[in-house]
C-alpha cells in the first residue's frame, strides 16, 4: 500500500518542479511544451536554439517580462507580432547568440539589419507593461 503512495507524491513533486520552473520569454526551447505546458507559448523554431514566444500578441498582453513587438508594420498584410524577451543592454539577452535592440533605433528599422531578417522592419507596440527600452533577437541571420 505504501508503493502507489510513494509513486503519486514523486509524480507530484516532479509536476510542481516543472510547473515552478516555466520558462520565460526569449528561453530555449525545441518544443512548444518546452516553453508552456498550458499552451499559451510557443517555440519559435526558427530562431537560434528556439526562441519561447507568444505569437499574434496585443499590446499589454505580454508578460511582464516582454514586449509586443510587430515584424514588418510598414505593410500590413504580412505584419506579424510576437512577444519578445525585453532587454537593456546586451548582456540581458541569451549571449552571444542574441542582442538588445531597440524598436525606435535607426538599426531596428534598416533594411538588412544584421539582427533582422532582409528587409524586416520592427515596431514596439503601445506596451505599458514592461519597462525595457529594447527586445532580445538573434545577433546573427
């Protein structure tokens, strides 16, 4: 009888483990599980070593820890919005494979930004949450 006691408490200590350790925004993932098991975060494979994000985002929605950001809002039809992990300085973000920029930066909205997909543009969305000035991307493409 001790047996199926002893089971159930490990099985939920390791649930309240992995439920205390959820991943933030801008963490690595291969899964989407990886980033949520609720659900509500995806993995955004594409990135270097996966990037946990929540796609479609609104403004404000994000958690505290992220920005809203929208990806090509100088054209509506392919604009996309993500949030992103909020930085200040570099060494917020996961080193060396991502960098801080900041939406209203010349950088951010250059075409061929080392930090941006070829001809991607980003803007911050009205976010009062966060209080970071900037969004962790990869430093690289």
């Amino acid at each position: 009888m001790q047996a199926p006691r002893f089971v159930f408490a490990l099985a939920l200590v390791a649930a309240l483990a992995e439920m205390g350790c959820q991943k933030v925004i801008g963490d690595s993932c291969t899964l989407s599980s990886d980033c949520s098991l609720q659900g509500d975060r995806a993995c955004d494979t594409s990135q270097p070593e996966g990037y946990c994000t929540v796609a479609a985002c609104d403004p404000n929605a994000c958690p505290d820890e992220a920005l809203c950001i929208a990806f090509n809002a100088h054209a509506p039809r392919i604009t996309r919005r993500y949030c992103m992990a909020g930085c200040t300085t570099d060494d917020d973000c996961r080193t060396p494979e991502y960098r801080c920029r900041r939406p209203d930066a010349p950088s951010c909205a250059a075409t061929g930004d080392e930090s941006l997909a070829s001809g991607q543009t980003c803007d911050r969305l009205v976010d009062t949450v966060s209080r970071a000035p900037g969004f962790c991307v990869p430093a690289t493409r």
